[in-house]
C-alpha cells in the first residue's frame, strides 16, 4: 500500500536577498560573499529552490559570487522601470543575469504592473516575449499590488507569473479572489510581503507616522496570536503556505540565521485561528503594504 508524502513546506518557499543595514551588520568584502555562500547553502538544505531578485543594489552580484555547483535555484528578476526607456529595460533585465553569471532565468517581471497599463505596455509586454521566445528567460509576469487590478490585467496580457502582496494584516488578494482569479488562469501566484513588510514584529513606538493611529490594532492583532500561543513569524508563515492557488511565498531573509528560523517556522502545525480577525481593516493594510518597515535579526 502506498500513502502519499505530505509536501515539505521548504518547496513552496523561495527568498528575497536583502542587505539594508538595520537588517544585517555591515562585513568585510570578502565575508560578505562567506555569508551569501553560508545562505545559500542552508536554503539549498532546506529544500527552497526560487530565489527572487531585485536590480537594486549589489545582491546579483552578491549571488553571482556565491552560487553552490552545481546550482539548485531558479531565480527571478524584475526589469526596472518603463520609464528608464525599453531599450534600458531589455538590456538590464539581460545584465541581471550576467552579473549572477547564469545563462538564463526562470522569470522576468515587470517591477510595476502600472507600467503595462500606460500607452507603451504592449511594447514593454513585446520586448518581454520576445526574452522568452529567444530562451533567456522561461516565464514572464509582473509585480502587482491589488488596486493594479492584478486579475484583469492578466487576462489581457496572459502573464505565465503575477507576484502579489498578501499576508494576515491585508488579506485584501485572498478575500477579494484575486489569488484565485489568477491561479484559475493558470498564472504562477508568488505572494510577497508575507510579513506585512515587519509589520508584523514592530512594537507601537516603531511605527511609522502614517502608521501610528493603527498601533492598538496591531497590539490587539499581537494578543489575539500570543493567546493562541502561536509565533507571529508561525502565523504568517502558517497563512500564506496554506493560501489555495499559491505556488510560491517568499521570504525576505538577510542571513542564514534568518533563513532558519523562517524554515523552522513554516513546518509548524497550522493553528487554529480566525484569520479574519487579525486582519487590519483595509485602510491601514493599504497602508502597511507600502511602509517600508523590515523584521529585525532577532525576529
């Protein structure tokens, strides 16, 4: 008789580099890419196999240096934006992989789905498709938010991904149907900000202005997980890895340290939650989904 293996929780999770300075402390050069080699390494244990990637900054280049051999990642890259120009989009988009040293990727997203809906999108959408039909990139896709109409968009322009924002602050993708409008078309769901952008872990002192009239909210939402006695990192984690029509959540991670206790957390049991009730109302979660608030080392 055989029985069907539950799916390990590590396959549907990938990860986004990050380097801002309140997230890690500055090293060395030469430590640095150690601690990319010593990340990676305990992603590729882990099981994840989707690294996510940004044009900003020094990660690809970070990546580059430190990808295990043979490699287990598919990785993705966002294009930067239309208005730099379409030539500087196509080109870039191509340096992205030269300076991670891979000969293709799996994904190429438009960085700002608002980009598709103005007067050069379906020659933005053309340059795109024509990456993929040459081989560079597997799968095309954009980044959305969910006042970008995520689901119509895909309709018109039959996206192979669409990376959307939702987590249990602003569950606004999965309530409103979206992840399953877009999972319905067949689309690729990665779902970012799984932690509210450290929402999640700020106390009320930390919060933002914009931010500071929610704080008994988010005190209340923080009470309602410790007397379920269950981890915030666990309930996030726990939320979007059993979300229907979800292929991939990623996590933003800024070393090994990190990356561990976010595996740790995702193979926890499901709690038994109300999920409706710790969402913020729309307002805030709006709000939250543009802060640019990150979990802490020590989260």
């Amino acid at each position: 008789m055989r029985f069907a293996v539950p799916p390990c929780p590590a396959d549907r999770l990938a990860i986004a580099v990050v380097t801002e300075p309140e997230r890690s402390r500055p090293l060395p050069p030469g430590q640095r890419e150690d601690a990319m080699r010593h990340l990676l390494q305990t992603a590729g244990d882990a099981g994840v196999g989707l690294v996510a990637t940004r044009p900003e900054g020094d990660v690809e280049r970070l990546l580059g240096q430190a990808w295990p051999f043979p490699s287990p990642f598919r990785v993705t890259v966002r294009t930067v934006p239309l208005a730099d120009g379409l030539d500087r989009v196509e080109a870039r988009a191509r340096r992205s992989l030269e300076r991670m040293g891979l000969p293709r990727g799996d994904a190429v997203l438009v960085q700002n789905a608002s980009d598709l809906a103005g007067v050069e999108g379906r020659a933005l959408w053309a340059r795109l498709t024509a990456l993929k039909e040459r081989g560079v990139f597997r799968k095309i896709g954009f980044v959305a938010t969910v006042e970008d109409g995520p689901a119509l968009l895909a309709r018109r322009f039959q996206p192979d991904v669409v990376q959307v924002a939702c987590n249990i602050l602003d569950q606004r993708a999965a309530r409103g149907g979206v992840i399953e409008d877009l999972a319905g078309q067949g689309v690729e769901v990665h779902l970012a900000s799984v932690f509210a952008q450290g929402l999640l872990f700020a106390n009320r002192e930390s919060l933002p202005p914009e931010l500071a009239a929610h704080g008994m909210a988010l005190s209340r939402t923080r009470r309602r997980l410790a007397e379920a006695r269950v981890d915030p990192m666990q309930a996030a984690l726990a939320y979007a890895l059993n979300l229907p029509g979800v292929a991939s959540v990623i996590a933003s991670v800024a070393s090994a340290a990190e990356l561990r206790a976010i595996v740790a957390a995702s193979h926890a049991a499901k709690p038994d939650i109300d999920w409706d009730a710790l969402a913020l109302d729309e307002a805030p979660a709006a709000v939250a989904s543009r802060t640019r608030l990150r979990i802490s080392n020590a989260a």
